[in-house]
C-alpha cells in the first residue's frame, strides 16, 4: 500500500506570519517526539528580499517540556547538517529539511538571520514518522 498519511503526524513548527525585516530568530514550537522514531523538520521559504542575508539552523534538545535544559544537538543526533538546512537571500520559493534522530524527548529549530533588512517569509513543519503505537491522527496541531 502506498498510503503514507496514516504513517506521520505533522505538527506546524513555525506558523506563517509577516514577513520579518530584521535579525529576530524564527524559533519553533517545542516539539514532544514521545512515541516517534522519526522527526524531520521542513522549512518553506518564500520571498527573501534582502541581498545579502544569510539564515543559519540550529537544532536544540532537552528531556524538559519547555527545554530549560536545551542543548545543541550534536551531529550524531540530525540526519543532514545544520549548515546544508540553512540558506541565504538566493533561495527564495525553496525548502530545506534536517532530521532529527537523538535520544532526547523535546526539540525546537531555531532559524538565525544576518543582515536581514529586507522582507523574509519563512514557516516551518515538524513530521513526526514511526509511531510506536497506532498511525498518526488525522489532523494535528
């Protein structure tokens, strides 16, 4: 059977909003992978006005739900690298992924501009695949 929408859950990470014109950080939703093997994160660029910004990821993890214990995910824990999921001002309309396979409960992304003076639209969807117990729920948050 080729269904793979009864095998993920899809949780929004970094809802769209207005495009951002400075170097705040995009950061997401803490993501619980409890009762998953599998996270990658989705990043959905659009516009990205500004000629010479540049936009670096980070993953970070902890055993806390509201990760007061966030550390950087090391190398061995991401499938991908956080240098080949960032971008600059030349990807507008792209995506970009980076997997997260670490022993750790929650996760967040974190998308760090430079010299972004101009007009930047970025979202960010966490897939959550593996579950351990039942397929995914139709519809998550």
């Amino acid at each position: 059977m080729r269904d793979m929408a009864n095998h993920i859950e899809v949780r929004r990470a970094i809802a769209p909003v207005a495009p951002t014109t400075d170097n705040t950080p995009y950061v997401s939703s803490i993501i619980d992978v409890a009762g998953f093997d599998n996270l990658v994160f989705a990043i959905l660029l659009g516009a990205l006005a500004d000629a010479d910004a540049t936009f670096a990821v980070l993953i970070e993890h902890g055993d806390a739900a509201n990760l007061s214990d966030a550390a950087a995910a090391p190398d061995v824990a991401l499938t991908g690298t956080e240098a080949s999921a960032g971008f600059t001002f030349a990807d507008d309309n792209k995506v970009r992924k980076i997997g997260y396979v670490g022993s750790k409960r929650y996760v967040r992304l974190t998308i760090t501009p430079t010299n972004n003076t101009g007009a930047a639209s970025i979202a960010a969807v966490a897939i959550l695949s593996g579950s351990r117990y039942s397929p995914g729920s139709a519809q998550s948050a």
